[in-house]
C-alpha cells in the first residue's frame, strides 16, 4: 500500500470535485463529436478473426425475479460455456443497439455515450474456442485470438490466488481508454470511467444468471501486470474490473457461492 495513499486519495477527489461557477457555461454539450477520439479498437495483429453474428435470444425470467435473485456465484464446474451463451453476454455488457449517425448507443450507458471501456476475455473453457486471450471488437462483433495459451494460469497469480479464476471458463478483463472521455469531460473522466465499468459489469450479472451462469465480479487483481499481459501502457489505457464466468450446480446458491 502507497504510504501516501490517504492524501492521493483526497487530491484526487479534490481535483475531480467541481461548485457552481467553476466551469464555462455549457462547455461540455458544445463537444465536437466529429472530432472526437476513435470509439473502436481493432488488433490488426490478431492472430485470429471469430465472427459472432446477432445472438438468438432465449426466453429470459421476469425482471423482477431476476433481480431479486441475483447473487454472486463462483463454484464453477468443469462443463464448458457455449460460444453462444458467451456471445449473449458479450451483447448484454456491451452490444450496440442504435445507430445515432455520429455515434451509436449499446446496452449499457456511458458518459457522453463515448464508450471508453474494452473488453478482453481470458477463455479457458469455451466450445471451439482455443484458450488464450481474446478482445472484443465491438464494431465488427468478433473475437479477436491475441495470444494462444493457458490463461488459467494468468488470472490466477493475478488475481492473488482467487481460485474461481482458476475455474472460470472465462476471466472478463475491461480496460478504459480514457481519452474517449478526457477529450470531452477533461479531468472529471477518471470518475466516469469508473462508473462506466460498473454498468457493463451489473449487465454481466444479470446477463449471466438471466442464463444460469455463475457470475462474480473481481475487485482485487495486481493491475500492472495484468495490464503489462494486455499489452497496454497503465496510463492512457489501464484494466479497470474483472469478472469470472462459469456453468454452476445450480441446485441451491449457496452451494454455487464458492468454491470447497
């Protein structure tokens, strides 16, 4: 832990924190959409291209239920997701849903509807997919191989030793690339992002227990090294959330709470 860390902690709400009179009037609805930062990212060096096409969307529980039930569950089982039930929550998290002209609305909301946040997987046990690390490209909805390997043995260490991300059939990674945001909220983007990844994760767990999948969100994870493992440099482009994924019991949610 920083030494300092309690003063950095109240610089920063200081810095971020904004009264009446402190701003340009109106400065931020006059933003320049056109000129705005690429929305997309796209690894042209990918090793390989897996289209996912328009999910088929099963009958899903009344809302309410859902939302009443929904508890975080990580003793996974060693039954594989489907490609398909991964797509469903690759489209619930983060899907695009309308096209706007200059820009185009998704699943979740986001500050300015600049849409900062990435998604990389690690898959360890998805059907016809290799293990490895994959990205999403939004704009093309596919999956992008960056690395072909055993990634259970990535979030593990990463994670401090969590074992559902040993288990996980997959380890959700977002990452911020803030200056879709700083470009138009200035230093008030490193809250937004934040909040950003807080709705794409919430869609995950509703997403996921809406299918019968465990779900559990990952706060603590060493951050530079995952970030160093992403191939991004921890400043303009930082991981910002984790989430495991896997097939659970399903016979009472206490026993699917954690792992024995």
């Amino acid at each position: 832990m920083h030494p300092d860390w309690q003063r950095i902690c109240s610089e920063f709400l200081e810095a971020t924190s904004y009264a009446l009179g402190d701003l340009e009037k109106g400065w931020a609805s006059r933003y320049d959409f056109s000129k705005r930062p690429p929305t997309y990212l796209r690894h042209e060096e990918a090793l390989a291209r897996i289209p996912l096409g328009t999910p088929d969307f099963p009958a899903s529980p009344d809302l309410w239920r859902l939302l009443r039930e929904r508890r975080s569950k990580r003793n996974f089982t060693k039954t594989p997701l489907t490609l398909h039930e991964l797509n469903l929550l690759l489209w619930g998290t983060t899907g695009i849903t309308a096209d706007m002209g200059d820009y185009q609305l998704r699943t979740v909301p986001s500050a300015g509807a600049l849409y900062p946040i990435e998604t990389y997987l690690l898959i360890n046990n998805v059907e016809s997919l290799d293990k490895g690390l994959y990205h999403l490209d939004v704009q093309n909805w596919c999956l992008e191989l960056l690395k072909r390997e055993d990634v259970s043995e990535v979030a593990y260490p990463f994670t401090e030793e969590q074992e559902m991300t040993r288990r996980a059939a997959v380890n959700f990674v977002w990452t911020a690339v803030v200056e879709r945001t700083r470009d138009k909220y200035r230093e008030r983007a490193y809250r937004y992002v934040w909040w950003d990844a807080g709705h794409i994760a919430q869609n995950l767990h509703i997403t996921g227990n809406a299918i019968g999948l465990g779900v559990c969100t990952v706060g603590h994870w060493f951050d530079k090294n995952m970030n160093e493992y992403l191939g991004i440099d921890g400043t303009s482009h930082f991981s910002v959330l984790m989430a495991s994924v896997g097939k659970v019991a399903g016979g009472h949610w206490l026993e699917d709470r954690r792992p024995v």
